[in-house]
C-alpha cells in the first residue's frame, strides 16, 4: 500500500506545481468572450472596452461574440458547456442567481457549471418615463399616474428575469399599481421602446437610457440603489421616495467554465483588475454610469450568493415565474 500511495503523492504535488506554470502559458490561443445581450448593451460595452487591454496583456486576440436570447441564458450556457479553455461570459444576477428561482428547469447548473472569476461592474436600476407620454417628474406622481392609467401601463426590460424585470415587479407590488410587462433581448432595444413611447416606463442601467434622456426622450426619476450613485446624484434613491424594501444592484462580471484550473481562474482575475485600474477604461465605464468593483474571485461567489439569499424568497413572494 506505501509503494502505491508515494506515486499518488508524487503525482498531487507535481500537479500543484504545474498550476503557476500553466497560468504562464494561459492563453496559447485567442479568447473568447460570450456576451449574452447585444451589441450597445452595458454588458457588450463593459466587455469590448477591456477587450484590447486584456489581449495586450495575454498576447492573445480576445474575440466578443454577442449570443443573446432566454434572459441571457444562452449566453452563458456556451461558456458552461465550453470546453476549450479559452471561452469566457460575462454574465449578470438573471441567468446566475436568479434563474434558479424562475425556471423549473435551467440548461446549465449555475452553481455547478459557472466559476466566478471577477466582479467587473454594479450599478443602480434607474427608473426611466418616456418624456413626453409620462407628465410625472417625481416617483410619486408617477406613481399617482400610473394608478390612473387602469392597468394601461407598459413597461419594458432587457428580458425576462433580469434585475431590470424583478425591480419593476418588486416596484409594482410595494407602489400598488398594475403595468404589463414588455420584455427585450438587451438594453438597447428596451430603452429605445420608452424613447419611441411603445413603453411607458422602464428599470434598467443607465448606459442604454442617457443618449435618450440627452434628446429629451427619456426623463429619470430615480435609481434603486440605497444610496445615490456618484454618476447620477441628482436622481433619489427609491428609499429617499418612500420605497424602502425596493433596492437592487444589477451587477456584471466574467464567469469561466467549471473545471477551469485554479491557477488560470487567479491569472484572469489580476489581469482583468488592473485593466479595471486603467485610466482609459475607468472613464468609459464611469461616464455610462457603471461603478468598477474589481476584486477577487471568492469576494464575487459571496456577492452572488448574497444575491440568492436576499432575492430567492423575493421571488417566491411575488410569484414570477417563466416556465
């Protein structure tokens, strides 16, 4: 038995040795990065402006591929199942920490599936009225006149299941007003439907929202952070309106395949850092509205799971389901 287990042994620590080294030759071939919305989204832009910096630092193209559809399920079901080792998501709070909760059954397993390698960005839900069909310039006159409206009220989000979606639900429930829901395959899409007034009103982050609030199409109310965000100051918090139990960050961050050595999951996550740090794609992100978080993996994985624990039974209260 001693003549079998020094091999064994052997083995585990040659292993544990080739980890750093594998991280040094990670990647040996072009990146690819899934987005699961489309091209113009605050996931699209996060991604394509780290793209260049991450390839310079990996001497590898990195290569987006934009795969939207099913809450950004389909995306991230390419990087779960990927099994080249050279494909990423960026992925968001839908199709990771609540999806479990909407769906009977799910393509991918997002806890088993998913490695979380790094929070890239978190930000607010702001809540956006098409300017011209929606009179209100305060949540409690669009509350006041959403109640009027007789259950007419359109909202539209980036797809069913999204922070953008469950807000608006929680919103509905907690002001007492009726709204049917008018989901979209991404951000842009959903924000040029209040812009164009096929919606009346929208949660959602803000990139997609501002070149309409610029042309006077779009007016923000308030955003659904529990404190005002740096970027949007003059917008209250649903709190400040009265709407204590209505706050939520949609957060992003890139996700690896299960089974992705530990070793390339910790090189991924200090080159996307200090891309994060760089001057260039600070001021991208900050003037969209997003807020950099950074950090490492096992902070990530305890936001997440921070994540199902307060909205699991948010779910289940209010009855979503997409089955």
């Amino acid at each position: 038995m001693l003549r079998r287990q020094i091999p064994l042994a052997c083995l585990a620590a040659l292993a544990t040795a080739a980890l750093p080294a594998m991280a040094q030759t990670w990647p040996s071939k072009p990146v690819r990065i899934v987005v699961p919305t489309g091209p113009g989204s605050s996931l699209d832009l996060i991604v394509r402006s780290m793209g260049d910096k991450l390839a310079a630092r990996w001497g590898q193209p990195v290569v987006v591929e934009n795969k939207p559809g099913a809450g950004g399920m389909l995306g991230l079901d390419v990087a779960a199942k990927s099994t080249d080792g050279h494909t990423l998501a960026i992925g968001f709070n839908g199709p990771i920490a609540f999806g479990p909760f909407l769906y009977r059954k799910m393509p991918y397993d997002p806890a088993k599936d998913l490695l979380p390698v790094i929070m890239t960005t978190s930000q607010p839900n702001v809540l956006g009225v098409n300017a011209d069909k929606v009179p209100a310039k305060t949540v409690a006159e669009f509350v006041a006149w959403a109640k009027s409206q007789g259950g007419k009220v359109n909202y539209s989000s980036l797809g069913n299941g999204s922070s953008a979606h469950l807000t608006m639900e929680l919103f509905i429930s907690e002001a007492g007003f009726q709204a049917t829901h008018i989901p979209f395959n991404g951000s842009p899409p959903a924000a040029m439907a209040v812009a164009q007034g096929e919606a009346d009103v929208t949660f959602m982050v803000a990139p997609a929202l501002l070149p309409h609030v610029r042309n006077n199409k779009v007016r923000l109310l308030a955003v659904s952070s529990g404190q005002r965000a740096d970027s949007l100051k003059e917008l209250p918090t649903l709190v400040d309106s009265g709407y204590r139990n209505v706050e939520s960050l949609a957060w992003n961050g890139l996700f690896a395949p299960a089974g992705t050595p530990d070793a390339v999951v910790t090189r991924i996550n200090a080159d996307a850092n200090a891309v994060l740090q760089d001057p260039a794609v600070k001021t991208a992100l900050e003037n969209q509205g997003l807020t950099i978080v950074g950090g490492s993996a096992a902070d990530f994985k305890r936001a997440i799971d921070a994540d199902v624990k307060r909205w699991g039974p948010v779910i289940t209260k209010l009855g979503v389901k997409l089955d």
